[in-house]
C-alpha cells in the first residue's frame, strides 16, 4: 500500500482553507444565534403566556382548608361555609386562614 504524501505547502494550504472555513461558520452561527434571540425577544415582550401555562398558587384561605381538611370532603364543604359567612362579616383573608389552621377552641376559630 502507498502512503498519501503531501507536501508542506499544499497541508498548510488545506489547514488555512479548513480554519478560514470555520471561522466563516462560527460567523453564520453567530449571525442566526442573534436573530434568533431577537426574534424570541420580540415575540415573548409582545405577548403574555396563555392563562392554561400560568400557574397560580392557592390564595391562604384554600391552602389552609386543604391543609386542615386533608380529603374529607365534608370538613371542605364546612370550611368553605365559614368562609363565606366571614367575608360577608368583612373579615379579611389571612385572619379567615388563621382560624381555620386554628381551629377550635376557646379563643376561636372555626366552629
């Protein structure tokens, strides 16, 4: 078998050619890296994320009826008529989820 010899001069031309090459690319992949940014950027400033994407978190009152309740499904419906008779009294929201996580007792809470 016969060894591919070349001569200095045509490796360090192809070694030239290959690095020019790569720098080109690094270039063009620059380039669409910054469009690309810009074109995300310009889509997401212009619209908020559908409202099925948005993860809301339970206001305290919910959380502090799924914490005492646990999967009793009465105790949720007779926390969630305390509820309503509180805020029709005009109380507010963390002093209804304080009572519930109170629960009762001499000093209150829910009934």
């Amino acid at each position: 078998m016969k060894w591919p010899w070349i001569s200095r001069t045509a490796h360090d031309a192809i070694v030239a050619e290959s690095a020019k090459r790569n720098l080109d690319l690094g270039n063009r992949l620059t380039t669409l890296e910054a469009r690309y940014d810009a074109l995300v950027e310009k889509y997401t400033a212009k619209s908020d994320p559908p409202p099925s994407l948005v993860r809301r978190m339970p206001d305290p009152v919910t959380q502090a009826i799924l914490a005492k309740s646990g999967s009793d499904q009465r105790l949720r419906k007779h926390f969630a008529a305390f509820v309503t008779e509180q805020r029709a009294a005009g109380l507010d929201e963390e002093a209804i989820a304080a009572a519930i996580r109170m629960g009762e007792d001499d000093m209150g809470g829910v009934p």
